[in-house]
C-alpha cells in the first residue's frame, strides 16, 4: 500500500510540473485590409469632404487674388498686391495642412482603436495589415467593418 501511495504522489507531481512548464498558447493572428477599412470610416470621410471643400475655397481665393492683381496698373502695386496675396495663400495653405494633419492622426488613432478593441474582443493577440502578410491570419476585415462609423 506504501508503494502504491508512493507511486501516486510521483506521478501527481510529474503531472503538476509538467503542466507547469508546457508550452504557452501560440500567439492567435488576424489580418485586416486596412485599406478599405479606412475606406469605410466615416471620420475619413468627412476629412477628405472637408478637405475638398477647403482646396475649393483656395481654388476661389487664388482667382480672386489674380484678378485683382491684373487691375492693378501700377507696376509697383501690383507687385506689392501679389507678393501679399502670395503670403496669404502661403498662410492658408499651412493652417489647412496643419488642421488635416492633425485630424487625420485622429482619424488614424480611432481607427487603429477600434480595430485592437475588435481583436481583443475576438481573442486575438496579434492584428497585421492584409497586405503585409503572405500566408495565414484570420481575415477580420468583415468584422471590423461592421463596427467602424
């Protein structure tokens, strides 16, 4: 009977460290076509509207400002006019930059957000760009679209 118990408590053991030391979980990786992803959200939708819109309203000031430019008869009014026009379209076109910029680094930072929330939810542990992958990875662009706005 003491052998026995004996045997037990040894393979009780070898169990219980062997389960200690076994291999971890290989990591779980999905793919996402990133490219439609931000397609589909609604944040770069309205950044590229509203860029639109601003490039229309460059588009108007630049022909307002050669227009009132070419009435000017005076050689040095006129160069004077233009070299103002020319700084505040230099002026217009950095606010413009700097205001996408910085919308499109949120836009980005949501996207990227609402992608890692979706995977997590999903148990992944690792999420790849489509178009960087090769071979393998679950494809959770259907997924992750559903739930981008």
């Amino acid at each position: 009977m003491k052998k026995v118990l004996t045997i037990l408590s040894v393979l009780t053991l070898m169990m219980t460290t062997t389960a200690a030391f076994a291999e971890p979980q290989p990591p779980k990786i999905a793919v996402v076509d990133i490219q439609k992803v931000v397609a589909a959200s609604s944040q770069v939708k309205a950044l590229k509207s509203s860029q639109e819109a601003k490039n229309k309203e460059l588009a108007a000031f630049i022909k307002k400002a050669q227009a009132d430019v070419n009435k000017q008869t005076d050689v040095k009014k006129k160069k004077s006019l233009a070299e103002s026009y020319e700084k505040q379209l230099a002026q217009k076109r950095e606010a413009n930059l700097k205001e996408y910029t910085t919308k499109l680094k949120a836009a980005d930072a949501a996207i990227t957000a609402q992608i890692g929330k979706k995977a997590t939810e999903l148990g992944y542990t690792m999420v790849l760009p489509k178009s960087a992958v090769v071979y393998g990875g679950d494809d959770i662009t259907a997924t992750v679209l559903k739930t981008i706005k």
